[in-house]
C-alpha cells in the first residue's frame, strides 16, 4: 500500500525530530525497508557579526535588504531576492538560484529553512538553521546546514562564507 506525503506530514516530521526519522517513519508505515545511512555530510559555521540580532534577523528575512546585502557578493547583479515572511512561505535569492520555505520564524532568535540549489534532483531539500545570540551589540550566529546532497558539503560552506557572513560584515559597517 502506497501513501502519498503530504506537505504537512514532512513539516511535522521536520519538527517532530529530523528529516531523517521522519522520512524513516514514513517509510515504515508504508511498508517499506528501513535502511540507516551513515554518510551524512553537514556544516556548521560560528560567525560573530558587529549588528544586534534583531538586524541580522531583518537582513535575513526582508526582501529588500537581503537583496543589499548580495551587492557585497560575487552574485551582486542577481535577480532582487524574494521572501515570505511567515512561517511556511516561500523565498527566491540570488536570482532564483536558491529558493525554499521557512520552516520557522522566531523574531531576533532563530530563522529554520528548507532550503534548497535549483539544480539538485526534483524534490531534494536541506534544513538551514540559522540561531541568532545577542550579546550587546555583537551578535553570534549558529549556523547548522544538514540534509543536502554528499559531497556538497565543501562548496556550500564555502559559499555561505562569500555569499552570507562576508556580505553581511560588509553590510553591517
């Protein structure tokens, strides 16, 4: 017996404790094999930025600014950025090259996407978790990237740091 995934069945799973058991429960109860993959790639980056979190969290989530803060990275004549502002609404950056869904919005604390490169295979998304600590005028983000193709995990860091933390130093000063 087949069962079709609803979107809200993967944002629950999402929640209720990983893509991973998630995406294994799901196959269980839909009479599938269960398999356990231990070759995860993952990043997670340290970056302490000379802005409250309150901004950062702005930059990060307002259209307009986001699409500032790309004229200080190497796709500074990218397509205006696109991005919802509620939980479960979509974003379009860097000329539609990255495009997903916030899975969670906490003002000034914590941005959760499903976050995704338009040329993986149909269907596969990343979390991107973005945790904002305020510490004066300095604020450090958390930054954890889980969930994308093996492989791609030198890349994408990499491009975090030239199209993300160095921007946003920039755009901060």
């Amino acid at each position: 017996m087949s069962r079709q995934i609803t979107r809200r069945d993967f944002s629950a799973r999402i929640v209720g404790g990983g893509i991973a058991v998630g995406l294994t429960a799901m196959a269980r109860d839909a009479g599938a094999a269960e398999e356990v993959f231990r070759t995860a790639e993952s990043i997670h980056q340290e970056v302490v930025l000379k802005a409250t979190a309150g901004r950062i969290y702005e930059a990060l989530t307002d259209a307009k600014q986001f699409t500032k803060v790309t004229t200080f990275s190497p796709v500074m004549n990218a397509a205006p950025a696109r991005i919802g502002r509620a939980e479960g609404e979509s974003f379009t950056l860097f000329g539609g090259h990255i495009v997903g869904r916030h899975v969670e919005l906490v003002p000034s604390r914590r941005i959760v996407q499903a976050w995704r490169v338009v040329d993986w295979d149909a269907g596969v998304y990343s979390i991107a978790r973005f945790d904002l600590i305020d510490r004066d005028r300095e604020t450090t983000i958390v930054f954890d990237h889980i969930g994308f193709p093996n492989g791609k995990a030198e890349h994408l860091a990499e491009g975090w740091r030239l199209n993300y933390w160095e921007p946003l130093e920039k755009y901060f000063k």
